[in-house]
C-alpha cells in the first residue's frame, strides 16, 4: 500500500470516522472545536471522550496562545483501536521538550505528554502539526 506511514497504520486500525474543520484564531476557538467534538460517534468511552475534549483544548488554546494563529485546523479520526487528533497552525512551531515536568502555568503539553499514548510535533513547510493518539479500551 502507497502512502505515508500513518496512513498505514490508519487504514489497517479501519479508519471509522473523520472530524475536519478550520477554526479561526481567537479565544472562542477551543470552545467551538469542544463543541465540533459533539459530532463525533456516541459509542466512545466517557473517558477518553473527556480524555479527547481536555486535549484539543489544549492543543487549540496553545495554537492561539504561543503561535499567534489566526486560522488552525483540526482533524479527528476514529478508529477502531485509537482516536488520532492533530492541530495545524501556522505558527513559528517548536521543538518536543525534553521533559514532562510542567512549567510554570504551562501545563497543556504535560497534559499531553501523560494521557495521550503518543503524539508528537512536525514541521511541515509553513505550518506546525500537533497530533496526539488516544487508544481505545
């Protein structure tokens, strides 16, 4: 099979669902991306439903906050084994820290970096992806 290696991985989990949408920037963006969540399928766990709420908050409140974006993305996909989230922004993007201690009123990617099961950072041209994976039970 063509295509990237998580494109791979996505489509041998049986990719079951997408979430795509643009937000603008500004402090109303990760209320509207919780309320986009709504849409996904009922049958997630409450948990990692909460789990996947608490961490796109993040990942949009940072965007907004430290990139100064003024659009983002944020796509969701369910699967049958794991729920994948990434935030696109077009931001100056940063470096995976090196620890997981939090930071001093900076807790967003400890919150990350404890309840996601992986996720990561990348460059892409212009633009800063943050993605993280949930699995399901």
């Amino acid at each position: 099979m063509k295509g990237s290696g998580r494109q791979r991985r996505e489509a041998g989990r049986g990719v079951g669902e997408n979430l795509t949408l643009r937000l603008p920037g500004g402090p109303d963006a990760a209320a509207r991306a919780r309320g986009e969540l709504s849409r996904l399928r009922s049958d997630l766990d409450p948990p990692l439903t909460e789990n996947l709420r608490l961490l796109v908050t993040e990942l949009i409140s940072n965007a907004v906050k430290h990139a100064g974006a003024r659009t983002m993305s944020l796509k969701v996909v369910v699967a049958r084994k794991a729920v994948f989230a990434e935030v696109t922004d077009d931001g100056p993007g940063f470096d995976r820290p090196r620890t997981a201690a939090p930071h001093a009123n900076h807790f967003g990617l400890f919150l990350v970096e404890r309840l996601a099961d992986r996720w990561g950072v990348v460059r892409d041209g212009r633009v800063t992806k943050v993605w993280f994976e949930l699995r399901r039970a």
